[in-house]
C-alpha cells in the first residue's frame, strides 16, 4: 500500500527497505541467542517504513517524512494504535542524525540504525570505503547513548551481532562483483 508508485525512486526504496528489514531480522535473530529480546513487529515495521519520506524529501528531514506517511496510511486513532505509532516513530527518526530514542525502543533503534548503515555495503564496491566510514561513525554515537544509559553490556552485543552481518553483507558484495 506505501509504496504504490513505480517510479525509480520508490522502486530504490523498496529495495532498500527490503534489504533493511533482512539485516535487522539477522540481527534481531543473533540478539536473541544472546538474551536480549527484540520486538521484531515494532522492527520490521519501522524498517519497511524508515526511508518511504524520501520520496517526498531528500537529506536528514526524511525521517520526519517517514513518520508523517505513517500516520496517513495508518489507523492511528485508538490510544493502544497511537502509543505503537510513538514507538514506530521514535525508531524511524532515530536512523539519522543524533541517535536519542527513548529507552523502551532503544535497542530496535540502534538495530534499525546499523542495519541501514550495512545495506550501504549492497551499493558499488567502490563506496565500501565510504560505508565502512559511516557505519563506525554511526557504533559510536549508539555507543555513547548506551553507555550514557548504562547499557553497555546490550550495546556489546549489538555491535557484534551487527559486525556479523557488516562482515556478510561486505563479503557477499564482493564476491557479487
């Protein structure tokens, strides 16, 4: 229902969306071996959604635009649909820029985050320097909330559940070229 048009730029969401969602759901799955429970409906709807604004703004405000798709293609009336909806937000904005979402959907944030930061490495293997840039960039500003939060010992298996999937995804760019 989002993504209705078949433009080159919603076709391009699509797919990132599409990708998005494998890598957090990789996560997720890894997080869980581990002891840390994810809500991966909450995830997976925020993934799909994330980056549906850019089709109507380019640049770090697409986030914001995301939220505000959401809410027009979604029943979000009822209280309970109205506190999902806050929590699929605060994911979604949190993807870009400062990385402060509240604490009960800081661990999908910093899941949906990173695996957006991963998906960069689906791209040309000329940019790997590039995404390898933005995805440290990106740990560390998750790393400084967690530990800010006391959280560190989530954060560590974060950043390894998430350097598993950067490893497969790279190596699977690779040898795709």
């Amino acid at each position: 229902k989002v993504f209705r048009a078949h433009d080159d730029k919603c076709i391009e969401v699509k797919e990132h969306s599409e990708n998005v969602c494998k890598i957090c759901k990789d996560i997720a799955l890894k997080l869980k071996t581990g002891g840390i429970e994810v809500d991966k409906k909450l995830l997976k709807k925020a993934a799909y959604l994330h980056d549906i604004g850019k089709a109507y703004r380019k640049g770090d405000a697409h986030p914001f635009m995301s939220v505000v798709c959401m809410y027009d293609s979604f029943d979000c009336s009822g209280k309970k649909s109205r506190k999902y909806a806050r929590r699929i937000s605060h994911i979604i904005i949190a993807h870009k820029s400062d990385f402060c979402p509240p604490k009960d959907v800081a661990i999908e944030a910093a899941i949906l985050r990173m695996a957006d930061k991963i998906d960069k490495y689906n791209k040309s293997k000329y940019r790997l320097k590039k995404a390898r840039k933005s995805y440290e960039k990106n740990l560390e500003k998750i790393r400084e909330y967690f530990r800010d939060n006391g959280l560190d010992d989530e954060f560590k298996q974060i950043e390894t559940a998430c350097e598993h999937e950067r490893k497969k995804t790279k190596k699977r760019q690779i040898n795709a070229t």
